[in-house]
C-alpha cells in the first residue's frame, strides 16, 4: 500500500514537470524591441496568414554573432537589420517574430528539421542552396570586402594569392576565395568576430566577408577603426534572401508578398537607411 501511495506521487510529479515542456513553447515567446515606426506595422488585408510551427509566430534562425544583420544588445535580446526587416514582415502576414539564436554550419539542417520557419541570417543565394530550400525574393545585393590593414592593403581579389585569409565556414565569402588561385591558406571560423579577432593578432593578413557586415565592424570598433578598411571587393551574383522549406509555399507568397509593400510604402528603405545598407532596387 505504501509503495503504491509513493509511486502515485512520483507520477503525480513527473506529470508536473512534463506538461510545462509540452505545453510552454509559445507562450515562452517574445518579440525583440524594434523602433515604433516597425513596431506599429499592421497585418495587410492583401496577404493571408500563413501556417507556421507555432501559431501566432515566424521562428527565424540566425546566426547572431553577424553585426549589423543580427546580433546581441547586450541586454539579453537581439538587434539588427534582419531583426528589423522580419519583424516588420511577420507583421505584414499577421505575426510575430521569435529569434532563434543557431550556429551557422547547423543552420540549414535546423530549418529542414522544423526547429524554425525560415534563416534570417544574410544567406546568400545559391544554386547549391536552392538544392535544399527555397529563397524569398533578394532583399539586399551581394558584394564581398577584402578588409586589411590599412598600411598593406590587398586592393583586388588576384592579390590573395600567397596569403592567408580569414573567412566564415560556408559562407559566400569562402566559396569565392576557393575560386581564386594561389591562395596560401583560407582559415575558417565558425562566427566572423572570430575571424577579425585573429586579423588583428596577426594569424590572418585580411578577412573575406559580406561587404556591410565588415564596414560596421571595423566601424564601431576603434582599434579596428584604426588598423583596418575595406581595401578591396568581390562582386558576386548572390544576394541575401530568407531561406524556407521547399514544403512552405504559402509562407513563401506571404514573405514576398509582404517585402513588396514594405518596398512601395517606403518602410524597407527606411530600415536600409537605419543600419547604412544599401538596398535591392
């Protein structure tokens, strides 16, 4: 008898403590802080809801150590343009935007095993990529920088040959360095902080990566300030589009749905305008 009251209220508590997982996820959301003029967007009445995992959400992964698309406010949240640019997209379909904080080399089998609805995370598009999901219309061109020390610049992609650079693991910035010949060493790293980390100690003599991303973190940090610039560039033809599963079709005509009236209304140039990024025209 009293082995049978003691295993009630074990399962008594293993049920209190397995409900809250099953049942939290959403309710556990929250939006990140975004101006007013975002914040304020209303849902369009020419664009249907879509479906997504979680009912009221857009769960975006992203890889938040990439500055200015998306990276932390030091206070616990998230910051950005990505940030600012889906906020105001989940709004437009009648959602709310959940960042959800993923490594990059993980980021496209995270979306293929639903752990979100799309990467907001500056993916360029990619015929490789285009195997696996599909891409919203571009929202921003690519353009890669070579970024070097100001007193030994590398102003051409030919003058990578015989050195060592630093890039982001498949990213664009290192499948464009594969392609040019006589390169010493292409050093990759799993976040691009860590790769300007090892250009200022010395292990790397530049850093190949997304044109604005490296023009504002040489910007907003002195000692980079003072050392680096964007000595050079690689123009690809692969400009950044959220990534979503090939299955979400109605999530994809919502997205480029809502991309195309923040366009007309002035919206997107305004958050472009915000974080110095130039626009798709």
């Amino acid at each position: 008898m009293k082995k049978n009251h003691v295993l009630l209220i074990v399962l008594v508590l293993l049920a209190a403590t397995v409900i809250p997982l099953v049942a939290g996820c959403g309710s556990d959301f929250k939006e990140e802080k975004v101006d007013d003029f975002i914040a304020s967007i209303e849902k369009s009445d020419a664009i249907d809801t879509p479906d997504t995992i979680e009912g009221g959400w857009i769960q975006g992964g992203s890889d938040t150590a990439f500055p200015p698309m998306e990276f932390s406010d030091g206070a616990g949240g998230y910051i950005g343009f990505d940030v600012d640019l889906c906020t105001a997209l989940a709004h437009k379909v009648g959602l709310k935007l959940q960042v959800v904080s993923t490594a990059w080399d993980g980021i496209i089998p995270g979306l293929l095993g639903d752990r979100y609805d799309i990467i907001m995370s500056a993916m360029s598009i990619t015929e490789e990529r285009l195997q696996q999901v599909n891409f919203t219309d571009a929202y921003l061109p690519g353009i890669l920088a070579i970024t070097a020390p100001i007193d030994a610049p590398i102003t051409s992609p030919d003058q990578l040959a015989g050195k060592i650079v630093g890039v982001q693991v498949d990213t664009t910035g290192q499948f464009a360095v594969e392609e040019i010949a006589g390169v010493k060493e292409i050093k990759k790293y799993p976040d691009i902080l860590t790769a300007f980390q090892d250009l200022a100690a010395g292990r790397v003599e530049c850093v190949v990566n997304d044109e604005p991303v490296n023009a504002y973190i040489v910007e907003t940090n002195a000692d980079y300030k003072a050392k680096f610039a964007n000595t050079g560039g690689i123009v690809t033809p692969n400009d950044y589009g959220y990534a979503i599963k090939k299955e979400s079709t109605d999530l994809l005509a919502a997205m480029n749905a809502a991309l195309a009236e923040l366009i007309d209304e002035g919206i997107y140039q305004k958050i472009c305008d915000k974080w110095g990024l130039t626009g798709v025209q």
